[in-house]
C-alpha cells in the first residue's frame, strides 16, 4: 500500500512541473489589429469618438500573461533554429515551385527593402499568431501586418525570460532532448503564412510603383499648367520638315465639378483649369409659372467670369424640389413654355453653354410628360443655338421606373447619375463601388448602359462626403449625420480602413466594452481613385463632384483627380513649319504666288489666309506658304523695319509683295508705252503710211496701255495705303495662335527620327478694324463690270451719239 501512495506521489509531482513549465512558454496572446498606416496605437477605452475597435481589441491581447511557476521546471536544452522569421520565408520561397523568376526576385527584393526581414524571430506561436491575423480581413494590407509585426515585437519583449530549477533527474551527457512539438516551425506553416504575406507584398510593390508614377505624372502636370511651357521642336527626317509644339493639358474624360452657389465667395482653392465643366447648383422653378424663382447669384457670380477664363463651360441646375410642383409643372404646358423663354435669357445673360434639369421624386405618372417637355426644350434650345446642351440628372436606382431613358438619350447631351444621396435602406456608404444592392456605382452603370444609353452620355457623380452611423449592440445603424470630407478629416484623426466589398473607406469607434459604437463611411483620395479607374476603364462620359469645397484645406482630392484624368499633350503650331527640301523651279515658284495673288485679288477684304471656307483650298493655300517659307521670309523682312512697321501676318506680307510687284509692272509698262510711242512717232514722221510694221506697232502701243492701265487699275486696287480707292479694309489683322491638342505626346526618339502625325488646322485668329467698312467685289468682277460699262459706252457711242452728231452735219 505504501508502495503505491510513494508512486502516485511521485506521478503527482512530475505531472505538476509539466504544467507549470508549459504555463511559462505561452504565448503572449492572440491580437486583431484593422489598418493602422504602419503605426502601432496604444489603445484607451471610452464611449466617445476617440478609439479604433480592432486597436483596442489588440492592445488588450497583447498584454503577457505569465503566471510565475510553484514548482520550476528544469532547465531543457532545446535546439537552435533560425531566428530570423522573414529570412526563413525567403529562403523557402526562393525554391518554391511554379513561381517565375523574376517573380521571385521582385518578392526577395521586396523582404530586403522594407525593413521586416529582421523583426521577429522564427517560432511556431509567432507563425501562427500571424496567419490568425492575417485571416481578418481588416488585417489584410501591408501597413495591419507592419502594426501586427510590431505588436509581436513588444509583447515578446515584455515576456521574462523562463526561470530554471534543480535537476530532478540527471541524464547522460550524450543525450539531448527532443524539442517540443509547440516549438517546431514546419514547411507547411512557412507555406501558409507565405500564401498570407505575398498578396500584401504585391499590394505593397503596387502602391509604391503607383506613389511613384502619380508623383511623376503630377510633376510634369504642374510644370505644363504653371510653367513658362516653351517651344520644343520635332524633327521628321524623312519629310524633311521641323515642326514646333508646345504641351498641353486635356481629360481622358470629362470632369464636371458642382457648385454650390452658397460658395460664391469662398472657392479660392478650387482648380478651375481641372474642370470641362462647372455646373452652378441650382435655380429653382416656380412648378405654377415657370418662373425661376431666385437668381442665387447667377446674374453676378464672379465664379462664372473665373470658370469661363480658365476655359470651363458653365451649366446651370435647373431643379424642382417637391413632387407637387413637379407634377403642376409637368401638366401646365404655358409653365414650361414660359421656363424654355426664361432659359434662353438665362444661358445667354452668362454665355452659358446648357442646362442640367433636376426634378426630385419624379414619379411613374409624370414619365410621358418628363419626356415630352425635354424634347420640347432640347427642339427649342437647339433652334436658337446648336451647342447649347441638356444634362438630365438621374437617380442611382430608378425604382420608380420614372425615366424613359432611351427615349430621352434622343435629346439628352449627357446623363449624371446621382450618387450623392443615400440609399434609404442601406447603413455604410453613398456610393459604394461593388455588391449586390441596386445602388452601387457597378450594378446602376450595368443597368444603364443595358437600357440603350451610349457610354460616353454616361456622367457618374460622386459625394465628397460621408456618413456618420450610431450602432446599437444587435449591429443596427442609425444615421446621425452627413460629413463633409473637411469635417471628417479635421474632426475624426483615426485609423482607416477599406471595406473590400463597396470600396469605401471606414473608421470604427469603441466602447469601453470593446464594442462598436460608431462608424463613418466615406471617400478618400485611395477609393476615389478606384472609382476613376471605373469610370476611365469602362469609358463612360466623366466624372462629376458633388460638390467643390467639401474638401478645402486638402489638397489630395485634387491631386488624384488630376492624376486619374489629367493627360499631357502636344500642341502644334501650324504656322511653324519649316520645310527642308530642295529649291522650288522657277515655274514652281511663279504658280504658288500666282494662287497666292489670284485669292488675294478675289478676296480683297479678308485679312489673313485662315478664313478659308473651302477646306481644299485652304490645305492648297497653306501648303504653297509653307513651300515658299513665307513665315522665315516675313520675319527677316521684320529685322529692318521699326517696331510700327512690321508685318503682322503672312496676309499682309503677301499683300504687300503683290502691291509691290503691281507698282513696278505699272511703272515698267508706263516706261515700254513711251519707248515704243517715241519709236512709233518717229518711224511715222520719216516714213509715213508707207512704214510696213506700223499696224503691228498700233496693236503692239494698244495692248501695252491695257495691261498698263490693269497693272495700275490692280495696284490702287491692292494698296490700304490709299484711302479713297480699293475695297481693302485699312487695317490688317494680327495672327493669335490657337492650340490644337492631339492624341499623343511624342517620345524621345520620334523627335530625332519621325514626328507624329497629327490633324492640324488654323492656328490664327483674324481680326479687323470694326471701324472700316468693306465691299467685297473680287477684282475679275469689278473689271468685268467696268469692261461691260465701256463696251456699251462704244456701242452707245458708235451707234447713237454718232449718228446724231453726223446728221447735224449734214447741210
């Protein structure tokens, strides 16, 4: 009996030092951590706006739990392993299968440079903790694995190392212990938890190269828009010409900025010059007239004049708020004829290029009439101005089944779907991205685009703001408010997260209980982007924002609207084109300035070459400019004249050389008719009628004074500088280059080698003195006009004054 009680003591006694020695290697805890951008939050409990859940829930994991032992366990030898978590995974991954090989250096590269290749040390709770937390999807990006990485690193650092004791049982010096199961790191958890860590390594190469590129792209956005933005030059070697650009700014798609008109004195920090259009938000219609029931500054916003300088278009949101008043509108046709009149007045009291039409609550009922008054205001604007455009703003979701659509993209310019407004049944974001409600950006573009609406009708308006939710314990939200982006960001400094599934970012608020209390959704620069590369990728018309200034005192919103649709192009000039080829012949050179000649005097008040209706015409005329370099040959006839004599225009060059030639022809033609008169007279005095050239020298004397008397007749038709003869104004125009944007911005090398080719058209403007006054009667009809008058004086002359004169004396 004794015997036994001495053996279970004994059991008794080991199994205790078991337990207690396994009690002093338990791991710190497991820890749940959302994104943190790469920093580590001590957490602190309350019931305000203050906490981030998954920080709090973190911190209190992380705290050692460590239960100093009774009975200490005996001090075990334990084999060394490799320390170095991180290097362990990259050497196992430099052997992994199917993986290609500048994969795998991408990802080494990636462990050597961003500082976590050394952080914590290779044991199996450090490997497990990580794959747990990389599990969560909050977890899920490179700055949640930087913070896990080192939330382990200090809880490992609080943990006392394990305390020793005497030795029980002495062992042969040869014998070594086998480490403990819980200690060994195997092959397939180094391949699990590189299957977690590679998404973010790629996600993270990813976000680097994009950080670079946007920094680049930006760069050279801001050189072209703000710098001195000088003339660079392509040469084509195989055309033998050099042409001169400048850069340009343009959108891959349309940008559309709202405007709040309570904002009209406080929009300094808007980018007008990123914006196609400015939409002035909003006129309200009396539903009962027709009238417009306040300006809201429309008849003097200075916004307007700034927008328009910048080169915006500028619409204005004609809306109607309650759905009586829609309804009273939609069945009063003297209410909608008298809006089209005050329409009119409207878009042309700011030179307003259309009207983005805002009906709220418009029902199934009012669908034929909504229809109806839209083709009768798009038939009425048109007539007055082609390029006048209607904007039709559109719901998300159309549950109502309140828009015709396909009827109205007949006389809608473009479509701005709305997502600025809450979805009533929804608890987190405006505009979500992706899912599966009728309300995300995807399913209503989806449904629209199906119900025959072109793509590039197709404006996707989103909210720079967001919501703020009160949640109870059950995980019901209740709306407590909209936030402006300025407000979020000033008011609300905590970590962020980004739901995958709506692409939006998330900030969560903790009780004191670790329970979420609040929540707010909203865009940021990260999920706008995302959003733009929707819209971009799927080609749709634009973007709209709704609306400028939710953002002011922050300029990221800005940057990634400009990266995502800001492009820089080039901008030919096509009156510096210089052609490199071999001489003109002489017949070359007399027929280019004949046409040349020959348009002038058939358009004696046109001032400059690039008012040409006929498009062929116009392409041979600036063709045979460039032949003949008219621009270089005006330029240095420019050097020796004083600044209030230099020629303006191409025009005027070529006008003056035709006046010039005229002048002399006169003068030549005048000196021959004297030659030849003198040898006329002397020959008929010596020799009389018996002189056998003397008809051929009358005939010759004849056609000399014609073409003297054309040559002298076309130079006072040709010179401005004689006021009292000629149809030519007094004043020439002056050349004002225009800027001609392309497609694409030539490399490097297409400089050296080839230049692009492009579309270019007239790079001048022509202005006239509005004081002077022009008949425009082509030289050939005005001499046609006088030769008619002088043939029907001879013939009145010959065939009835004569005869008269005759008979009178006859005795």
């Amino acid at each position: 009996m004794k015997s036994r009680q001495s053996l279970l003591l004994v059991t008794l006694t080991f199994c205790m030092m078991l337990v207690n020695g396994y009690a002093a290697f338990l791991p710190a805890g497991k820890m749940r951590i959302i994104n943190m951008r790469g920093f580590f939050y001590e957490p602190h409990h309350n019931t305000t706006d203050t906490v981030p859940k998954a920080a709090a829930e973190a911190a209190k994991k992380l705290k050692p739990k460590v239960t100093p032992p009774k009975i200490v366990p005996p001090k075990v030898e334990v084999p060394k392993v490799n320390n170095n978590l991180f290097k362990k995974i990259a050497e196992a991954f430099k052997f992994r299968k199917h993986a290609r090989e500048s994969e795998k250096q991408r990802v080494l590269d990636i462990f050597e440079t961003l500082g976590i290749n050394d952080s914590i040390a290779a044991s199996s709770e450090n490997v497990q903790l990580l794959i747990d937390e990389l599990s969560i999807r909050e977890n899920q990006h490179f700055d949640s694995l930087i913070a896990i990485i080192n939330s382990i690193k200090l809880a490992n650092e609080k943990i006392p190392p394990p305390a020793t004791a005497p030795v029980i049982e002495k062992k042969a010096a040869d014998e070594k212990p086998s480490p403990s199961a819980s200690k060994i790191v195997t092959d397939k958890d180094i391949d699990n938890l590189t299957n977690k860590l590679l998404p973010l390594i790629a996600e993270k190469a990813n976000e680097d190269k994009e950080d670079t590129q946007k920094r680049e792209a930006l760069k050279e956005i801001r050189k072209v828009k703000y710098g001195s933005n000088e003339v660079n030059y392509i040469v084509d070697t195989t055309k033998g010409i050099v042409k001169r650009y400048r850069l340009a700014i343009r959108n891959r798609a349309e940008v559309y900025g709202m405007h709040n008109y309570t904002n009209n004195s406080n929009y300094d920090d808007y980018k007008l010059s990123y914006l196609n259009t400015l939409i002035y938000q909003s006129l309200f219609i009396n539903g009962k007239t027709g009238d417009v029931k306040e300006f809201n500054g429309w008849d003097r916003a200075q916004i307007i004049n700034d927008a328009q300088k910048a080169g915006c278009d500028v619409v204005f949101t004609a809306a109607i708020s309650l759905p009586s008043s829609v309804m009273s509108f939609l069945n009063d046709q003297k209410s909608q004829k008298k809006f089209e009149e005050n329409a009119i007045y409207l878009l042309k009291l700011r030179k307003a290029r259309g009207i983005n039409i805002a009906f709220n609550e418009l029902t199934a009922p009012d669908r034929d009439r909504f229809s109806i008054f839209i083709r009768s205001l798009s038939e009425f604007l048109k007539a007055q101005d082609p390029s006048y455009k209607i904007l039709i703003t559109l719901p998300a979701y159309d549950a109502r089944k309140a828009y015709d659509v396909a009827y109205l993209a007949k006389f809608a310019d473009r479509f701005i779907v709305d997502f600025s407004k809450l979805d009533a049944r929804s608890s987190g974001p405006i505009a979500p991205l992706h899912g599966k409600a009728d309300y995300t950006i995807q399913t209503a573009v989806s449904r629209y685009l199906n119900a025959e609406i072109a793509p590039e009708k197709l404006i996707v308006c989103l909210p720079y703001s967001g919501t703020k939710w009160q949640l109870d314990e059950d995980g019901h939200a209740k709306l407590i408010q909209y936030l402006t982006y300025s407000e979020i960001r000033n008011r609300y400094p905590w970590p962020v997260y980004y739901d995958e599934m709506s692409g939006n970012a998330v900030m969560d608020s903790l009780s004191s209980k670790n329970m979420p209390i609040r929540s707010i959704w909203y865009d940021d620069d990260i999920s706008l982007g995302d959003k733009y590369d929707f819209i971009i990728g799927n080609g749709l018309g634009g973007v709209s924002i709704n609306a400028l200034g939710y953002d002011k005192g922050f300029g990221e919103l800005w940057d990634m609207l400009a990266y995502k649709f800001a492009k820089v192009d080039t901008v030919y000039l096509k009156d510096s084109i210089i052609v490199k080829r071999g001489p003109l012949t002489l017949l070359e050179r007399i027929q280019r300035k004949m046409t040349l000649y020959w348009y002038i005097l058939k358009n004696p008040c046109e001032v400059c070459f690039e008012d040409i209706k006929d498009p062929e015409s116009g392409k041979v005329i600036n063709q045979y400019l460039d032949d003949l370099r008219i621009d270089s040959l005006r330029d240095d006839a420019n050097k020796t004249r004083p600044p209030n004599k230099k020629i303006k225009s191409k025009f005027e060059y070529v006008n003056d050389e035709l006046t010039s030639l005229l002048g002399y022809l006169t003068l030549f033609s005048l000196l021959v008719i004297l030659v030849c008169g003198c040898i006329y007279v002397y020959e008929i005095k010596v020799k009389s009628d018996e002189w056998k050239w003397k008809k051929h020298a009358e005939i010759i004397l004849i056609v000399l004074a014609v073409l003297c008397i054309i040559f002298s007749f076309t130079y006072l038709f040709t010179n401005d500088s004689i006021p009292l003869f000629g149809a030519a104004p007094a004043s020439v125009g002056t050349e004002i280059p225009v800027k001609v944007v392309v497609d694409s911005l030539p490399t490097h090398k297409e400089i050296i080698d080839t230049a692009t080719t492009v579309t270019v058209v007239s790079n001048a403007t022509c202005i006239t003195d509005p004081n002077t006054t022009c008949i425009n009667m082509p030289l050939p009809t005005l001499m046609a006009i006088i030769t008619a008058g002088m043939l029907v004086g001879l013939l009145l002359t010959r065939y009835l004054i004569m005869p008269l004169l005759k008979r009178n004396d006859i005795p």
